[in-house]
C-alpha cells in the first residue's frame, strides 16, 4: 500500500497545473499532476472542480499530511506483533532474534533522504498553485491506496479546513480519505 496525494481544484489546464507544480522543485522531487476519476469522489466535486493525482514518484509514503494522526502507535505493542507475525511464519528464534536485531540497527541509521515537505511546504505549494491557477479554494486529500490512485477510495467525504496560510494544524491531524477544502484568498480570474 502506499499513499497519494489527491487535488481538487476548479481548473481543467492539466498542463497549466505541472507548470506551477514544476515551479516547486525541490532536490528533484518534482510533483506532477494526473487526472484521475475516483467514483467515490465524484459526488462530492462541484460542476467545475476535477480530481488531480499530485504525488511525487512513486507514490507520497512518508508524507508530512495527517502526521499527527499516525505517531500514536506504541513501539512496544508493534514490536510484539512483528515478533508474533514472524512466529505465525514458522520462524526459529533465531532467524526472529537476527531479524529483530538488524531491523533496530536499520532504526539507528540516518534516513537516506529526509523528506522535502512539512507544514511550510504544503502551505506554500497550495499558495504557488491557488495564485497560478487564480483559486479562490482548493481541496487536499491523502489515501492509502492498494492498487493505484483513482480505484479507491470507497467513500469519502469533505470538511472546511480554514485558510491556507494557517493550515499547518489542518495539515498535521488530516485524516485518510478526507478532502479538506483551503480558502487560499485569491480573486477568482
């Protein structure tokens, strides 16, 4: 499973929304947009919004967007489960205790590349593309799809999520499957 970032935005200029997403390059980790139809979004879109898959490639695991709502898990009880799984698997004790042993050595490496979003990233992204697209709202959502972008989610709803420039809160505790719509300030064109 990985997760996506999901655009909903009055605009149909594809090409328009990669230039301004080009805009925001960062260490290579250019966004790009792909218009998708996900029929459990469909009812919730406006006669002029469109859908629009936003990821980095391959896909946004690890992304700053709902953050806060993931941190709550206990180490302990995951470590006891992984540990239980591998038992399920037939494994000896040994293979766990060497499994177990690299996966806490792997913990203490530093990360290959750390992440290029936080609340600031996202706050100036969905300024950069409201002023370049003339928005006066647009919607995120992150989903943890199995298969690709665009077949799930089965349901979805929507919720008024403030104005852009104070969304970092908003942005933190975003939950899966949520598009949270961002008043961006911006005259309509």
């Amino acid at each position: 499973m990985c997760t996506f970032i999901t655009l909903i935005a009055a605009t149909d200029d594809l090409e328009r929304v990669n230039a301004v997403l080009a805009t925001r390059d960062r260490r290579s980790n250019v966004r790009r947009a792909e218009r998708v139809d996900t029929p459990a979004l469909r009812a919730l879109l406006t006669a002029d919004e469109r859908e629009y898959v936003i990821s980095r490639a391959p896909c946004d695991c690890g992304t700053f967007l709902g953050s806060a709502l993931r941190h709550g898990t206990d180490p302990d009880a995951m470590r006891a489960s992984e540990i239980a799984r591998y038992r399920r698997k037939g494994w000896s004790e040994a293979r766990i205790a060497r499994a177990m042993s690299d996966k806490d050595h792997a913990a203490t490496r530093p990360p290959r590349q750390q992440p290029n979003e936080d609340a600031v990233y996202w706050i100036g992204l969905m300024t950069v593309l409201a002023q370049g697209l003339g928005l006066k709202r647009l919607g995120l959502m992150h989903h943890f799809y199995s298969k690709s972008p665009g077949q799930e989610p089965e349901t979805a709803t929507r919720r008024e999520a403030g104005l852009v420039g104070e969304a970092a809160e908003a942005l933190a505790f975003m939950a899966d499957a949520v598009v949270h719509d961002f008043e961006t300030g911006v005259r309509s064109r």
